[in-house]
C-alpha cells in the first residue's frame, strides 16, 4: 500500500473526528451529523481504514485493570542495536508506545504495571538483561492529565450541539 498523497478532505476529517468522541457511532448516525449520503460515508470510511489512517480499537484505561503505576522509561542504547531494541521493547503486553528519540535518550517507553516494585524489576532485571542497554531513566508518572491520543489535529471540532465546526488553525 502505497501512502495516502492527497490530504484528507472536509466529509473524511469530520468523519475521524466524530469517531474519536465515538468510535462506535454508526455510518448512519455520522451520514446525519456530516450532511453526506450514508454510501458515501461508508465508502470514506473504509478507504480510511484501508489506507491505514486510521484504525477502530477500544482504548482501555490501565489503571481500571490494575495497572496502577505508569513510567516513562528512557533507554541509552549502542548503536546498531536500536531499531532491534526497539522491536523488543514492543513485545511486552504493559508496554504501551516504543519512541526512537533524540536527546540524551535514543529510546523512551511508555509503560503501565501493577506496583513499582514492578517498575524496578522490569528496569534492573529485564532490561539489564539486554546486552545492548548501556543506560536506564525511569521517570514515575504521578497523575496522567490526558491520556486518549490526539483529537482535534484534523481541523475539525465537534460542538456541543452536536453540529462540527472548522478549525481554522488546522487548515492548509
């Protein structure tokens, strides 16, 4: 699949944007807030996911789970190593994004556990496991203020009323 070359057009981003606030919200429901034709919808829609822009997934809270305690894990790696690091670090289930970064770090995680007694060994004993590691900075996460990933950078806004509303600022 080759990327997307045309940006996102007006019935398209609405469409992400309501979903965003809704990810269940129906073809026929979205057709009525986006005054577009039900097809059409679910054409975008479709040609959306298949582009792989995006995605519908449930989105779970882990500290309803159990998963109490969140960290920022900074990771200083030899060279050669951090694209295979990196995969790895994607195989743990607790483990929820995996960054190339710049900086003082080449790698940072973001990843939820039970305790930070959990935190500790997963740093000291996993990752100290790694041969290619040569360094760790945890950072604790005392209170996350927002957590759902990015709404709104499509232009749109979803008003009160239901009704959508340009966002001038994400305009090309």
């Amino acid at each position: 699949m080759s990327p997307r070359k045309e940006a996102l057009d007006s019935v398209e981003r609405g469409i992400v944007r309501l979903l965003q606030d809704d990810g269940r919200m129906s073809t026929i429901e979205l057709s009525r807030r986006l005054s577009a034709s039900e097809p059409t919808i679910r054409k975008k829609l479709n040609r959306l996911i298949d582009d792989g822009i995006m995605s519908i997934r449930a989105v779970v809270d882990p500290s309803l789970i159990g998963y109490k305690v969140g960290a920022f894990i900074g990771l200083v790696v030899e060279r050669g190593h951090i694209d295979q690091v990196s995969q790895l670090l994607t195989s743990y289930s607790f483990v929820d994004s995996v960054t190339i970064t710049a900086g003082p770090n080449d790698i940072t995680i973001k990843a939820y556990f039970e305790t930070v007694d959990d935190v500790l060994n997963f740093v000291s004993k996993t990752l100290a496991d790694v041969g290619s590691i040569r360094d760790t900075d945890s950072t604790i996460i005392f209170r996350e203020i927002k957590y759902f990933g990015l709404k709104g950078v499509v232009g749109i806004d979803v008003e009160k009323d239901g009704s959508i509303a340009v966002n001038m600022r994400n305009q090309s």
